[in-house]
C-alpha cells in the first residue's frame, strides 16, 4: 500500500533530544482517496520452505558452532528501565507464582523444559518480561534470589541447545534488552561459574540473532529482532563491527515495518506500542554508553508516536483494533514518556489507515483500509468502516477487541470470533466477514479497496468509507457516512449498499448494523423499538435512533488490555437490502 506521506506539525512540540529534533505535522487532506490491499499476499510457497529448513538448523553442531567465540566478563553499562511493570503480576511473583493474562503458574512448578502453558504465556516466561513486572514490586534484595533462580533453570533447560520458542528470534532480542535492564536482578550473585554463563548467553543470543534476523516475521518482531542486535553491539566490548551491521539492518527493517504516516504495516495498536518501547529502550542504552543516538532512531520515533496517540480515546486507553484490547493509559503514558516524543495525536493516518474526528471532549475512531496482509500478522481482523466513540472518559461505542490476547479467559476460538466482522461496530451483510477469516486462520479473500473522503465542513467532520469486501460474493458495495457535530454532541451516520460495478445479484439479502456497547453503557429501547436510551451511571445520557429496520439489544463482551472479556451489550439493526441497495440512517446524540 503506497501512499503520499502525511506531516503536521504538533501544536505543542517537544524535541526527542533537542532543539532540532524531527517532527511531524498534523493536518486533514481533503477530497478522495482510493487505499489498496498490497498485492503481496503473504509469504511465498519458497520462502515458507526456506524458513523452515533455516530453524531446523538451529538443532545442528553447525548452527551450535556458529555460535561459539568469546564473551563478555562485564557488560558495558546498566541502562535504566524507563517503564515500570505491573505491579500485580510482580506481586503474584514475589509471592510464588508467574501471572499472564489470567493464567497462574507456580514458581515451584516452573520447568522450562517441558513447558506446558498457552504460547502467550510462554514468550512472557522466555522473553523474562516478568523481570520488569518484579524489579516494580520488589527491592533489589528481594528480587535478586528469585529472578537468578529462574534464569538458572532457563539456562539449564535452554542454555546450550536451540530450540523453540525459548530461542525464537523475537524472544531472544527481547531477553537482550530485560536481562541488560535488569541486570541487577539477575546479576548479584557472587558465584563465577553462573555470572558467566549468563554472559555467555548474551552473547550467544547476540550470534544467533545476526543469523536469524532476516528470517523472522516482517513487522514488529523483526524490528524487536534486530534492536537486540543493536543491544548488544552497545553493551558488550569489542561490539563495533556487530553495531555497524545492526544499524544497517534496523534501518532497513524500519523502513519496511511502518507506513509513511509512522503507522505498522500490521495495522495493530498493540504493534505499534511494542515498537515504541523497544525503540525507546534502545534510545536509554545509547544514552548510557553517552552516544549519539542515530538520526533515523528519532525519526521513526517522531513519525510513531502521533499515529499511536491517534488510536487512543479520550480517557488515554487504547481503541480495540486488529487483536489489541484496550490497554490503559497508565502504561501508554510511560511508553510515550520513554520515547522522549511529545505531541499532539495523529488525525489521519491513511496509510496506515486509521481517522481520528475530535470534538469537544468527543473521539471518533474508525477504520479506514483493508485488513493488514497475511504475513505481518496472526490475529488480522475483518473490521474494515468500523468506529469507535468515545465521551470524555466513558466509550460509548466500542468493537470486542482481544482476538491477540489469548490466555485462560480468551481460547482460541473465542479468539476466532473476536476477529470476525460481527465483533466489529460496523455493517455485516448476510452473516459473513467483509474479510474472509480461513481455517488456517489466515485472512482471506475480500476487502481489496477502501475509498475514503474527508472533509472539515460548518457542519462538522465529515468522514465516506466505502469497501468493496462484499462485491464478488453478494454483489453489494458497502459505503458508510459519519458526520460528527462541531460541538460533539450529535454523531449523525448513514449505512449505504450500493450495487456493486457489472454484477448481476438478484434476491434480498439480510444485513445488520451492530454498535458494540462500552462496558458502563446500559441500554433501553423505545417502545418503537427505532431507538434506545444509553444511560452511563454518573456520566453523559445519550440517545440511538435509527430510521428503518428493527433494532434490538443482544449480549456481547468487551477485552481490557490485560485479555480479559467483560460483559456488555450491543445494539443490532436488523434489515433487508433488496437487488438495487438499500440505505438506513441512524443517529447517536448526547442529551444530558
């Protein structure tokens, strides 16, 4: 998807490092815009192959060979962890058991070797994320005895051979950057033999990343991949030649990993703040070792930071958009303080395909572009003209979100219907996905165009979206309107299908319109049933009216940042669209 790069620049800039820091510029582009799917569906029959054989070497005496050579016996530095953990699950570890997602597993059970838990949970263990999570809720002196425990079990279980996931390529440059952090944690010991095997790894994990790079997955893990290249180029000695190579490949990758408006090419918020902090903490080990931090470092950070503010409500929580929950504020803000970024959110995104309409204490999220492609991404959803609203600190309209959060409380196959177009606040038209969703899991065919039309009018933001992801099956294109009021208070829309170019459809075909419900809204309807009462105890009243089909309340659910679904409810207008289209407006207004 190639596109014309979107600038602006923040209202309230604040350099990265200085006064001539990079920034970005915020601005609406007026007028049509036709967005593609990439023609690049995926990875090729070849490179799948070659992939393959490449990890089934990593078993070998040769890949075992290669990674022999000298280590450190010091690291060059300790940088700073500028994120903090989750004190809960530091907590739960203190008191004897890991914490992921709803999932328990207790210390005294833990066995590396034979690791039974939920793939999630696992990249937490060997990625040892948690050691941020513990160095949050306990001392040094605390800490220390239990995360040096743990990391020798890992290397007894892992240390010497290769093997997955504990080497996958994208937890091995995360353990770089935990162990360097927290290297206090797991570094206190005054016993020799095992302070060097903790070194050794380092920099065996530093040779297998350099063989291993250019076979991860495009996106965000092999952004996270060569960063821990980079990593330990700084942090051990004699790391001169290894940083050259690191910096050329983050580059490269870095430009492949977003669009020209900062977004990921995975569509994904969750994406987006992982690359932010492991950029951010690559920034703290160059500040440690008092280098320069590289100018295309700063610059994808600039572009970054807006469009991931972009997706986020009006309390400060991420929107739910292709697989992400709502993470909170509290982690965002510290993400967003560790990049060194400040400014202002991103209002249109169009590569990476996201609107931001703002009003008042009122955000208007939606969806406007295909479905990211099959290779950079397994938890892809068919959620294309979907919104989300917010008011003030309460989300009135809101999608499931969580089809990536996978643990005890969200199974694979609860996660498959989270990434299905019904999960979404959008038009679903005869029970189907606007994108297929295949068995493989992999997203199929659909959605291959969104055009978008934006404009700023005396009326308000004015926002058409139409996909063509129903045209070949059903014949139907689905255009939507969205104009949200000046004052905020007033979100007028019209749900459009349009007989789709050179198709011969006959027949009615049935469609629902579904606003997913935010977790504190409890709804009435009308005794026409055309409307319902949105009531937020303590909080604004809102009122829904649509002005053809039957409109009902049904059940659904809502997931938080941490992968935990919540009850909630969701409006559904339930209509027919006969060979030549139909249209239904509707309207959400604030009304006290």
């Amino acid at each position: 998807m190639k596109g014309r790069p979107l600038t602006a620049a923040p209202v309230d800039p604040f350099p990265t490092t200085g006064d001539d820091a990079p920034q970005v510029e915020d601005s609406i582009e007026p007028g049509k815009r036709l967005i593609r799917l990439p023609a690049e569906k995926g990875l090729s029959l070849g490179e799948r192959i070659a992939n393959h054989i490449t990890r089934l070497t990593w078993r070998t005496p040769l890949h075992a060979f290669h990674l022999k050579g000298r280590f450190p016996l010091k690291l060059l530095g300790v940088p700073d962890d500028p994120i903090p953990g989750d004190m809960r699950a530091g907590t739960a570890i203190r008191a004897g058991h890991f914490l992921h997602r709803g999932l328990k597993l207790p210390l005294a059970e833990l066995d590396f070797a034979t690791l039974k838990v939920a793939p999630a949970f696992a990249d937490y263990l060997h990625s040892f994320a948690w050691l941020r999570d513990l160095s949050t809720a306990a001392t040094r002196a605390d800490g220390a005895p239990i995360a040096e425990a743990m990391v020798r079990r890992w290397l007894a279980a892992h240390g010497e051979a290769v093997s997955e996931p504990a080497w996958d390529a994208e937890n091995s440059g995360w353990r770089i950057l935990f162990w360097a952090f927290h290297a206090p944690l797991i570094l206190s010991s005054s016993d020799l033999v095992y302070r060097s095997a903790v070194l050794n790894h380092l920099a065996r994990a530093a040779r297998h990343l350099d063989r291993a790079a250019d076979k991860t997955r495009p996106g965000t893990g092999q952004l996270v991949v060569w960063v821990g290249i980079v990593a330990a180029s700084l942090l051990m000695p004699g790391g001169e030649p290894r940083q050259v190579f690191g910096e050329a490949g983050l580059r490269k990758v870095i430009e492949t990993s977003f669009y020209a408006d900062g977004g990921n090419i995975a569509r994904s918020p969750q994406a987006q703040l992982d690359a932010v902090m492991a950029l951010a903490m690559l920034a703290r080990i160059y500040d440690m070792r008092r280098m320069e931090i590289p100018a295309f470092l700063q610059e994808v950070l600039a572009r970054a930071v807006p469009a991931l503010l972009g997706l986020l409500h009006s309390d400060g929580g991420m929107g739910n958009w292709q697989g992400s929950g709502a993470t909170p504020a509290a982690h965002i803000e510290a993400v967003i303080t560790a990049s060194g970024i400040r400014t202002r959110p991103l209002k249109q995104a169009r590569d990476w395909g996201y609107q931001r309409l703002v009003a008042a204490k009122v955000v208007l999220l939606a969806d406007a572009a295909p479905p990211p492609i099959a290779r950079v991404t397994e938890a892809g959803c068919a959620s294309t003209l979907a919104f989300e609203l917010s008011d003030g600190p309460e989300r009135l309209i809101v999608n499931c979100g969580g089809a990536a959060l996978t643990g005890a409380t969200i199974p694979a196959e609860l996660a498959r219907g989270l990434r299905t177009t019904a999960a979404h606040s959008t038009l679903t038209l005869a029970d189907s996905n606007s994108t297929a969703i295949l068995p493989s899991g992999a997203l199929g065919k659909g959605v291959t165009e969104v055009e978008l039309d934006r404009r700023e009018t005396p009326q308000g933001s004015r926002l058409e979206m139409s996909h063509d992801g129903y045209a070949r099956r059903h014949g139907l294109i689905h255009r939507r309107l969205l104009i949200l009021s000046p004052n905020g208070r007033e979100l007028r829309g019209e749900d459009m299908l349009l007989p789709a170019p050179r198709s011969r459809r006959k027949g009615d075909k049935h469609f629902t319109l579904r606003f997913h419900l935010g977790r504190n809204v409890s709804p009435s309807l009308t005794a026409d049933k055309l409307g319902a009462l949105l009531r937020i105890e303590g909080g604004p009243l809102w009122q829904f009216r649509t002005s053809d089909g039957t409109l009902d309340i049904e059940e659904s659910l809502w997931v938080d940042g941490e992968g935990r679904p919540h009850p909630t409810q969701q409006l559904v207008v339930s209509a027919s669209a006969p060979a030549g289209g139909a249209s239904i407006g509707w309207i959400f207004k604030h009304i006290g």
